[in-house]
C-alpha cells in the first residue's frame, strides 16, 4: 500500500514537516497548560470540566507526532 505523502515533492514534504513540527510544539504547550490549569482547578473547585479536558487533546498531539514520523520516514526512503 502507497503512503499518503507518496504523492508529495520532496519540498512539499519538508515543508509539511517543519510546520508539523511547529504544531506539534504549540499544541504539547496548551495541553501543559491545560493540564496544570485542571490540577489547579481540581484543587480549588473539586472535580470539574477541567479536570478532564486535557484528555480530548492528547490523543489528538499523539496523532500529529504519529503523522510526523511518517512524513520522517517518506523523507528518509526518498534521500
């Protein structure tokens, strides 16, 4: 089975790469902040919304780091 990213250029892909790379690095800062922000909240308030909103995220950051390697191993079988 072809990989989705086979029909890229090699600048498409690294383009998509580093901006990948860039979500990825947003992304694992608001989850950070939305954990913290659910300890706080918990300990304030009890359990709450924003004890378990950072849960809907994360797998959403393990999906994009998952997309990444592949777009890193479509660069690497090319070169």
């Amino acid at each position: 089975m072809a990989s989705p990213f086979s029909t890229y250029s090699k600048e498409e892909l690294l383009k998509k790469f580093k901006n990948q790379k860039i979500f990825i690095s947003i992304q694992s800062i608001v989850v950070l902040l939305m954990i913290i922000f659910g300890v706080f909240s918990t300990l304030e308030k009890g359990v709450s919304f924003h004890t378990f909103l950072p849960l809907f995220f994360i797998p959403m950051l393990f999906v994009m780091i998952y997309e990444m390697k592949k777009i890193k191993k479509e660069l690497l079988s090319r070169t």
